[in-house]
C-alpha cells in the first residue's frame, strides 16, 4: 500500500512545513474558540466586572425541550423565572442555566444584574458563571500562542 509510505515519508522529508501547518490549524481553532468565548460570555462577564448582587426569588420555571440530534434523545430542562428588586422596580428574568427538576418554588438566590440596563440579570453560580465561555476563550488564547511560537521556530530552523 503506497499511500501510507508516500505519506511518512513526505512527513520526514518536510518537518518545517508541517510546522507551519500544525500552527496554521493551531491559530485557527484558537482564533474560532476566542470568538466563541466572547460571544457567548460577554454578557455574563459584563455582569461580573459590573453587575450589582441582590437577592432574588424563584416564583416559577419554564421547561426548555432539548433534542440530541446525534443520538436521536432529547431532554427537558426546568429553567427558572427569577423576581427581584432593582430600585424601585420589580423584575423578572428567565435564568440562563436550568436543572433536569423542577427545583423549589421561592427559594431565595443571589442576582447578578446590570445597574444600567436590570433585565439583564442571572443567578450568581461562582463556578458555572464561567462556563463554557471562560475555559474556551483561554484555551483559544493558548492554541493562538502555541501556533505564533510554532510559526516562528519553523521559519528559524
């Protein structure tokens, strides 16, 4: 089969090349996991740096339907509607993380909520307020300077 030995030995004969191309698809996926990791974190880091914490209500919850498409399974999430006060208004917000149970009804929880704009607002969770975004956006970072340090050692060689 000459396939696999034309390939080992391509492989042998331009070690700089694949260099470059293991740090040209390095930049690449870290480039898509920065821009992932700020699109769907920057409204909850937002509400880090500048959100005011008060204390909130669970008075409801909504079921969300989420369907697998590659095991053809689904799943209901219960996501919870949260009332709390900002000022002198009272407002209600669907929280962003859901649980598989319907959890308790009036359970007091922490708000995170932007003084400017107090619809946007989410339970404060220490760990899950980072995820997935965070754990993304530093392992794009990363990828992004692994492949400018590969990019560079394959031009010196």
């Amino acid at each position: 089969m000459p396939f696999p030995d034309d390939l080992i030995s391509w492989l042998k004969a331009n070690p700089q090349k694949l260099k470059r191309y293991a740090a040209l698809l390095q930049a690449l996926m870290g480039f898509f996991l920065l821009w992932f990791g700020y699109f769907s974190g920057r409204a909850h880091f937002h509400l880090i740096r500048e959100g005011v914490r008060t204390q909130g209500t669970i008075v409801g919850h909504v079921s969300e339907y989420f369907r697998n498409s590659g095991r053809n399974s689904s799943s209901t999430a219960y996501m919870p509607i949260v009332e709390f006060r900002a000022g002198d208004r009272v407002i209600h917000f669907k929280n962003w993380l859901g649980s598989p149970s319907t959890g308790n009804l009036h359970t007091s929880v922490v708000v995170l909520y932007d003084p400017v704009d107090p619809t946007t607002a989410m339970i404060d969770h220490p760990v899950m307020n980072w995820i997935p975004w965070a754990p993304c956006f530093v392992l794009g970072a990363f990828l992004v300077l692994v492949a400018i340090k590969g990019s560079r050692s394959s031009l010196n060689p």
